[in-house]
C-alpha cells in the first residue's frame, strides 16, 4: 500500500517535470478537463480586464460580456475550448497597473492588452502570445510631427504615453527624445492630455492608436507604427498568478483557436498605417 | 536680623525650597526613566514581531532593498526636484492671494460687498471639491478649450491648481488671524486718525499674521505633500519616477525612496511649526507657565 502511494507520488513528480520542461506539454502533465481545472471561483471562469475597456478590444458601452472586439472574442474562444458556456464566463475589473503586480488573483486570467516581457514574467505567467503588437505614433495631422519619417525625428517632440507600459520603455529605449516624456496613470489621462494639446505625440500599440485617430479624437492620425518583428517580436498574453497550472490548459486552447481569422475580423483595419523601421 | 532669616541669605535658599527643588528633580528623572523604558519596551517589543512575523524575509526584500533603494534614487532625487519647484512657487502665490483674499473678506466698505460674496462663495466653493478633481478641471480642461494666449504647459497648471485650491484654506487661517486681533484695536486705530485701510495695514494684520503662523505651516506640509499630485498631469516628479521604478522591478523600494525625500522637507517644517507654538504661548503667558 505505502509502496504504491510512493510510487504514484514519484510518478505525479516526472509527470510535473515534464510539464514544466515542455512549457506547453499540458496534455501529458495537468489535465484540462473542465472538472479537473483550478479556478478562482467554483464552475465559472474568471477573466479580468480593465474599465472602461476599449475598443478595438472590447465593446465601450457594453462592456467585455459582450464578445465583441478582438479580446472580447479571443476570450469566449477560449473559455469555449476549456468547456464553458458564455453564461459560465465571468469578468472582474483589473487595473493595468495592478494586474502584473506579484501577489494573489482574483480572476483566473487577465486580457487586456498586456505585453510579455521578461521582466513582467518573473511576477507573473504569460499564456503564448495572441497578438503580434507594433507601437504606433498618434499626432495630429497638421502638426510639425505629421512631417516625421525616421526615429531621429522624432526626437525633437514631446512624446507621452502610460505609465508601466512597453509604449513607455519604447520612447525612453528606441525614440530617446531629448525633452524627458510625459507620463499618465491611465491610456485615457494620456489621451486627454493629447487632446488638449499638451503633447506633441502619444505613442500606443497600434490597434489602439488606429483607433483613437478613427474614433476619439478628430484631427488626430496614426503617424507612424513600429514594426516590432512579428512573432519575435513583441506580443500580447494572457496573465496569469505565477504558476496557475491552468496557463498550460489555455495555452492548448489558443493552438486550437483560428486567431488569424479573429484579427481579420476585429483588427483588419490597422495594417495601412505608414511604417518606420526601427534601425 | 533675626536667627532664622540668618541661613536664608547665606544660601540664598530656603530649606523647603532646596528640598522642593530636589523633588522636583528626582521627579523629573524618574519620569524620563519610566519614558525610557516603556518606549524600549513597546517599541522593541513590535519590532521582534514584525521581524520574526512569516512574512518579514520578503516584505524585507521588496520594501528595503538596498540595491533598488540606490538603483532608483538618482532618477527620483532628480524628479524630486519638481516637487520642491513646484511647491516653492505655489507657497509664494498662495500666501498673496489668500492674504488678499482674506482681506476682502474682512472688508466692511458696502462699496465691496460684490467682491465680499465672490470671495465667499470661492472660499466655499473651492474648499469643497478634492484637489485631484480640481487638478484634472484645470489640466486636461482648460487647455482643451483652446483659448488664445493661454498657456498651456503642465506645470502651470499644477502649480495654479494648487494655488487655488490651497488659497481657499489659507484664506480662512487668515480670516481667523484677522478676527482674533481685538476689535479696540482697530477702534483705537481709528480713533489716532488711521483710515480702515491703514488701520488693516499697520495694526491688524501684523498682529494676525504673527497669530497664525504655525497653522499657516502646518498648511504647508500638506502642500508640500500634495505636489505629488500633479503627476496625474504627466509631469514626472518623485512619486511618478518611482511609480515608473516599481512598474519595471515590482520592487516598492523606490516608493520608501520617494517617501524618504518628502519626509526630509517635511519633519523639519514640522518641528519648525512646534518651535514657533511654544515661543509663541511663553509671550502671550509671559512664560510663566
């Protein structure tokens, strides 16, 4: 008796190993069975996001429930390969800045345009990436900017975007302007200013910049985008609490999941904005 | 002369005041003695608990590293900087335009009474709505209008956000300088042929103002406190270039950093303030007491 418990410890123990190797080896290690997930609350999945949540990740005025935008959907996708019904989705409201914070969670993953990197990982875990992200410029048209067409440029103006984020670490890292950038709590104090005229250029991922010029704010345009190198490149992910074995489960969901045709739907309209090379 | 007056003046001392004066000492270094102890024991007491708490190893390591307390300290230090601009300039236009303020609305001419009640009503009005609203109505509002020949630069509108939230207090220490200063003072003003103006000028006001000092001071360490704020505008002072530190380390050493800085302003204003209270009491009870 006391052999065999041993026996199926020692073999839970390789099991593990494995799946820790592999990354994505969920089918040998964690079973992804519905019943067998861990979840933050009992039979329904918890997925965080921020609010208000915009678009073209999420519906504004109807909130993430909706499935509308490209997270929105990429998220019932998923939860409907792990076995769930939309009814059994539930969302909670995580600020940007908290989300890759370390500590517990109360939301069994978190969308919301969040890149992977290195840094953010070892606090948290990430799911493979879901979007292939390129900063992009937003500037008003008739403005000194619209003019710009290299990184060296670009140095001149007053740049801003949000605080803890990759579109931060881009103007400090690539741009490097020569007066210091202005940084915001939230993407939205970082669009009033810009509104307002106190920034010369907001730099955001793409999606979110193709949209703000589109929607929110007349007269403004996606000046440039920043190839960042497609799949080695930067990419959006899934947060999770650092070692939630559940990564592994929605990691299998998303190989199964036609993303390609979920971009083509919500996001198809970024790819015509004017491209600088980063050098 | 007399036999008892006799030891008196050879010490200068009277035995029961010798005797008092001992008292009084053995009393005073008993009480420093039991201070001194129950202090150790307290506070050593909770500083064994939280040291020995389950938790301390990694509290230890994300709140006092001293790696991250040197990596992030230049970049804060320089941030810093603002703060100390920032709250510079605004304490100089806030002690005008509250004294201005408070003036007008001690002014008894009927020929005044419009701006009597606007400064009431901006007293009122502003004192009432949280600074960090009042930070982004001035920051993201105002320059969206557009409007001709305003300027448009975050720390300008920081500073007078501030300027016209904290005048609102300041003016009601004022006010509460001006109505302290006795009523026959300014009676005896006018009757020596001082105008109400010159009476305000020469008699009140020096003795109101010297009155309120301390509180004034005290506004102060929370202006000074306050300036944080005005990272909301994008303006990376200390609190925002730490705030940038912990988004890429998630270690909170640079908040303790940002903290550090701001209590090396404040403490001495403090203790300053506490210093001006007691001089202050030991005049009016002519020490006294």
């Amino acid at each position: 008796m006391k052999k065999s418990i041993a026996l199926i410890a020692v073999l839970g123990l390789v099991l593990a190993g494995c799946a820790t190797d592999g990354g994505d080896g969920a089918e040998e290690g964690v079973s992804c069975e519905r019943e067998d997930l861990t979840l933050v609350q009992e039979g329904v999945l918890t997925i965080g996001t921020d609010e208000p949540a915009f678009p073209p990740w999420f519906d504004f005025d109807g909130g993430p429930s909706t499935g509308t935008g490209f997270e929105s959907a990429v998220a019932y996708a998923v939860a409907e390969e792990l076995g769930f019904t939309a009814e059994e989705v539930e969302w909670v409201v995580v600020p940007f800045n908290n989300s890759y914070a370390p500590g517990e969670k109360e939301f069994d993953f978190d969308i919301n345009q969040i890149s992977i990197t290195a840094e953010r990982d070892e606090a948290v875990d990430f799911s493979d990436g879901y979007y292939n992200v390129n900063q992009a410029l937003l500037g008003f048209s008739d403005s000194d900017i619209a003019a710009a067409t290299t990184i060296e440029e670009l140095r001149a103006f007053r740049l801003g975007a949000q605080v803890g984020t990759t579109s931060l670490d881009f103007i400090n890292d690539v741009i490097q302007p020569e007066t210091e950038p202005l940084v915001y709590d939230t993407n939205a104090d970082a669009k009033a200013a810009f509104d307002a005229g106190q920034l010369d250029g907001l730099v955001l991922d793409l999606p979110t910049a193709f949209y703000v010029s589109a929607v929110e704010i007349e007269g403004s345009t996606v000046i440039a985008q920043f190839p960042s190198g497609g799949d080695e490149g930067e990419q959006f992910g899934m947060l999770f609490e650092e070692g939630n074995p559940l990564r592994d489960c929605v990691n299998e969901a998303l190989a199964n999941i036609d993303l390609a045709a979920l971009q083509q739907e919500w996001l198809s309209d970024v790819v015509d904005a004017p491209v600088i090379e980063i050098s | 002369m007399t036999e008892a007056e006799a030891p008196r003046r050879s010490t200068g001392m009277s035995p029961g005041r010798a005797r008092r004066l001992a008292f009084q000492r053995s009393q005073r270094r008993r009480s420093l003695a039991i201070g001194a102890i129950s202090s150790l024991v307290v506070f050593g007491t909770l500083a064994v608990i939280i040291v020995s708490s389950p938790g301390w190893e990694a509290v230890k390591e994300s709140f006092f590293s001293w790696e991250d307390f040197k990596a992030s300290f230049p970049d804060i230090l320089y941030g810093f900087r603002r703060n100390v601009r920032i709250f510079l300039i605004a304490e100089v236009l806030i002690l005008i335009v509250a004294l201005l303020l408070a003036v007008i609305r001690n002014s008894r001419s009927p020929l005044l009474t419009p701006l009597r009640l606007g400064a009431t009503a901006y007293v009122d009005v502003i004192r009432g709505i949280p600074t960090i609203i009042l930070l982004y109505l001035f920051g993201f509002g105002i320059p969206a209008l557009d409007l001709q020949g305003v300027p448009n630069s975050q720390e300008f509108w920081a500073i007078a956000t501030l300027v016209v939230s904290y005048s609102a207090y300041v003016t009601e220490v004022y006010r509460a300088g001006i109505e302290s200063v006795h009523e026959s003072q300014r009676a005896a003003a006018r009757s020596l042929g001082l105008t109400s103006a010159q009476s305000m000028r020469f008699v009140v006001l020096p003795q109101a103002v010297r009155r309120v000092i301390p509180p004034l001071l005290n506004d102060f360490v929370a202006l000074q406190k306050d300036s944080a704020l005005v990272a909301l505008l994008g303006v990376q002072e200390a609190f925002r270039k730490s705030q940038i530190y912990v988004a890429k380390t998630f270690n909170f050493t640079a908040y303790l950093v940002a903290a550090l800085l701001f209590l090396l302003l404040t403490i001495p204003l403090a203790r300053f303030t506490d210093y001006l209270i007691r001089r202050q009491q030991k005049r009016v009870t002519g020490g006294s007491l």
